[in-house]
C-alpha cells in the first residue's frame, strides 16, 4: 500500500443525492483510490424523493415499498465499484418542485434546514477524516436542484467551520481544508466540444437538439474548467457504479447512452473549478481553463511531503477509449444528474 503514490492523501467528494457520485467526478475518485488514495464519498440526503425511473423496475415490490432502503443498497454498490468509502450526512431530499423552492419543498427537508444546522454532521465528517481536498457544486449547483445548491452552501460552510478551532469544538479537532473544487465535468462547454468534434468527423451529434439549452447554461454561469483530470480508462468503472443505481437508470434508453459513448472517445476527462486554494503555492490564472491535471497539484501531506506542482497522475493509456466499449456496459441515465440539459 504504503508504495501507491498517493497514500496518505485524502479525497472527500460531497454530493447532494446517492448517484450523483457516479455521474460527477466518478472515474477521477476510482483513479485516485486506484493510486493508493483514500476516497469517501458523503451523500448528503437519502435520495428519499427520487422517481422509479428504470421501466424495469416498476413492478418490483421493494422499489415500491422501500425506496430509500434499496437506494442505500444501490450506493454501497457504487461506491464499491469506484473503490471509495462512503457516509450519509442523514439530511432528507428535498425533491424537485416545479417553482418557488422556499416554499414547495417539504417541511424539514434539506434544502429548508439552515445552513448553520445542516453542516454540523459534515464538519464532523471532515474533522476526522481530514481531507487534503474536498469537491462540491458551484453555487448554482451545477444544476438547477434545491439541493445541489444547497449542497455547495453547506459544504463551503462546512469546511470553513471545520478549520475553526472555536467552531463546535464537540464535533472534534480543526481541520484545514487545503483545496476545494467544483465538479464541473457536465459543463456545457464539453457537450459543446463533442458536438462539434461529432460533425468534423462526419458523424450524427446526438446533441443537435440541445445546443441552444447548453449555450443557455453557459450564459449563466461562465464555468471555469481549471483542471482537467485525465481519468478515460476509470470510464468503465464509473460506468458500472452508474448502473448499481438500477432504480435512477433505464438501460435501454437512448440518448445517454449515445452520449456516454460520444464522451468516451471525444472527452476521457473530468474537469473541476477550483474555489479555494491555501496551498500557498502562486496562483492559477482565473478564467483560464485546463491549467491542473491534478486535484492534489502542490497539496502537503501529514508529514510535511509536498506534491510536485505539476501533479503525480501518470497519463491514461491510450487505450482508453475502446476499453467501456468491451465490458458493454452502456450505462444510461434518465435522471437529473446526468442531464446536459
Ligand atoms: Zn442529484
């Protein structure tokens, strides 16, 4: 273990709902844990209000009875195949209204719970387990869901508490947080460049109908790829995470999969934005994208090691992107977290 080049360092990925891991920033957790990384994934809510939205799962009893149980199963799977650790924060989905979240959301669900209260089990999270580099959503959330922007408010409130030795000194000993990224591998600008890339190939772009939603999207927020993790042969294990979350997946639907596959060829990366940065180091250029290749670039370990400015990732083989394709997992997902829309 101890020769993995990045034991000793840790990765804590928060997100809003169970699958949301495996659709954001997946194969970059499976390529950090791959290298001797420790990686927990922390869902915020139970996934409580989430739609049956695989056909073949209609009729099964326990995804009709149970719900929230077989989501817990379906994530242990996933975060089995990515080879992450996993922990629930324990808050309630605050499903998705059509309108004003203030006050068509459930009463106590996450999105209602303030900012202050709801952080408490997540700074306990990160006081022990001391992560270099914690990943959230940008304050949009990445997506238009009450809680994927309440998942970025609280994970920012989180780990600035958790550095604060005065902060609830009951939920253990101050941690410093050295990075903290944005996931921003749906961004519009890379569904943008896959089109485009389809079209010069000579090929039908699943995306033609979607343009205008993607450039819309980029109109409101001005994402900022700062780091671009080249994690393409970790595309079939994100694949297969993907599909552990059956009830959120329809197999056989189509323009996910066209997509997926696309992204394997024209785009074996992950992209982040990166929010905080205390590693001392001279700053990136804001607004500037692709400047990383590595979420722990110039990041100290507990005993004072540094990593190289530059990053350790070693470079995917070339390989990559006919390896999905082999195992025939075409993953397709009808739900939220993986839309480009
Ligand atoms: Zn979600």
């Amino acid at each position: 273990m101890t020769s993995l080049p990045y034991h000793g360092l840790r990765l804590l990925a928060v997100h809003a709902h169970p699958d949301d891991e495996s659709s954001k920033g997946a194969a970059t957790s499976a390529k950090y844990a791959s290298l001797g990384a420790r990686v927990l994934i922390a869902t915020m809510t139970g996934g409580e209000a989430g739609d049956i939205l695989n056909p073949a799962l209609l009729q099964s009893p326990k995804a009709s009875r149970d719900i929230a149980g077989l989501r817990r199963e379906e994530m242990a799977a996933a975060a089995s195949a990515l080879g992450a650790e996993h922990v629930w924060v324990g808050h309630v989905d605050s499903g998705l209204p059509d309108g004003d979240f203030d006050n068509q959301t459930p009463p106590g669900c996450f999105y209602r719970v303030p900012d202050e209260v709801a952080m408490l089990p997540l700074v306990h999270i990160i006081r022990t387990f001391r992560p270099q580099v914690v990943t959230t959503y940008d304050e949009l959330g990445g997506y238009p869901h009450p809680d994927h922007i309440k998942n970025h408010a609280v994970t920012m409130a989180a780990v600035a508490a958790a550095a604060d030795p005065a902060a609830h000194p009951e939920l253990g000993e101050a941690w410093q947080v050295q990075k903290v990224y944005y996931n921003q591998d749906l961004s519009a600008k890379k569904w943008i460049t896959i089109h485009e890339k389809m079209l010069e190939a000579g090929l039908e772009s699943p995306f033609a109908d979607h343009l205008e939603d993607f450039k819309k999207r980029d109109n409101q927020r001005n994402n900022w790829l700062s780091t671009r993790i080249d994690c393409g042969e970790f595309f079939p294990s994100r694949d297969r995470a993907l599909l552990s979350h059956a009830t959120q997946i329809d197999p056989e639907g189509g323009f996910f999969s066209a997509s997926r596959k696309a992204a394997r060829t024209y785009w074996p990366t992950e992209e982040f934005e990166l929010a905080t940065d205390l590693t001392g180091r001279e700053p990136l250029t804001p607004g500037v994208d692709f400047q990383e290749d590595d979420l722990f670039a110039s990041v100290t370990f507990d005993d004072g090691r540094r990593v190289p400015a530059e990053g350790m990732l070693p470079k995917s083989p070339e390989t990559e992107t006919e390896a999905g394709a082999e195992t025939g997992a075409e993953a397709t997902m009808s739900t939220e977290s993986d839309s480009p829309a």
